[in-house]
C-alpha cells in the first residue's frame, strides 16, 4: 500500500511534507501538518513558532506517487487541491 503524503513550497522557499490539511474558512489556502519531530524545522514565522499546521503555495502542493527516481528521491505529483470549485 502507498503512503499517503504531501508536500508544499512555504513563502520562504521550504519544502514542507506531511498531512495536507484544507481549512473551511480559507478556502484558496492550503496547509502542511508535519509530524511533530520537523515542526520547529518547518516554520518560516520565528514569531509564531508552534504554528501548525503550516500555510503553503497551492501552486506547489504535490502528492506523494509512492515511487521513487533512479537516485532514491521521492516522486510527487503536481496537484492543486485547494483551488477554489465554481
């Protein structure tokens, strides 16, 4: 069975991976929870260290496809889950 993940492109440039978490009221807005572990690691915000989940660029939100390339990098596939539905 694959893993399911995500990652995203925080404004600072940081890959952030983990759960993808879409927030009712931001509907345009797409958020990476990581595990606990990276958290301090993830964030771009020194002000607000704790914060979880984390926002990223929708434009950059991939899934994990479960396969890997010839040098062992995981292969994400290019989604936009958070775009707005008419």
């Amino acid at each position: 069975m694959n893993e399911i993940k995500f990652r995203g492109k925080t404004k600072c440039g940081k890959w952030i991976y983990g759960d993808l978490i879409r927030l009712p009221k931001n509907i345009n807005m797409c958020h990476i929870e990581p595990p606990s572990a990276e958290m301090n690691t993830a964030i771009c915000d020194i002000s607000n260290p704790m914060r979880s989940p984390v926002y990223v660029l929708p434009e950059t939100v991939g899934q994990f496809t479960g396969r890997k390339d010839k040098n062992g990098k995981e292969v994400y596939k290019n989604i936009n889950p958070c775009k707005k539905k008419d």
